[in-house]
C-alpha cells in the first residue's frame, strides 16, 4: 500500500478550487472537492496509475485526470506518492520547483 501525502501547496490548491465554486454553490463545491480527492485515493493501491505528465516527460511525476482538472504527484520510492498541485487542465505545467514537495 501506498502512502498519498498533500503538500501545502495541494491543500491550498485545493481549497482555492472550493472557495472558487463555494461562491456559486457550497454544495457543489463541496462534491467537486470530494470527486478530486476520491480521484487521488487511488493512488494507495496504484500509484503507477497516473500518467507521466506530458510536459515534463518524468516517470516519477505524475498525473491524474478529473473532469477538468490535473492532479499532479510524484513517487517518492516505492511507498509513497506526494500531490504537489490541482489545477485547471487548460494550464501547462512546466516547471517543478513552483510547487511544495521534494524537487
């Protein structure tokens, strides 16, 4: 079993996301959050099971896909997956060092 942390910069990720959608509707912002992180528990039995994040070409950076969201992690070994970022999928991710986690 895998072990899935959230970085800092994930969690605040992830709480722009609810605020953002929160102003419309609680509610959905809520189940739009629970979706993500629902998606990112995967991780635990397959953590292989994201994408290499195109842009980076990486086979320890990651990615997994929600509705319009990327949801980027990297495996550190073989038991653990760190979620470095949650963005809109129309982003580029280009560069590493801009968000929390080991480099």
């Amino acid at each position: 079993m895998t072990a899935v942390f959230w970085t800092p910069d994930a969690r605040q990720d992830l709480q722009g996301i609810y605020d953002y959608i929160a102003a419309e509707s609680p509610h959905y912002a809520g189940l739009v959050v629970d979706h993500i992180i629902g998606a990112v528990n995967r991780l635990e039995r397959f953590p292989e099971s994201g994408r290499i994040v195109p842009e980076l070409k990486r086979s320890d950076v990651r990615e997994v896909l929600w509705r319009s969201y990327r949801i980027v992690y990297r495996l550190i070994g073989q038991d653990q997956a760190h979620v470095l970022t949650v963005f809109r999928s129309e982003r580029l991710f280009t560069d590493l060092r801009n968000v929390g986690g080991p480099a």
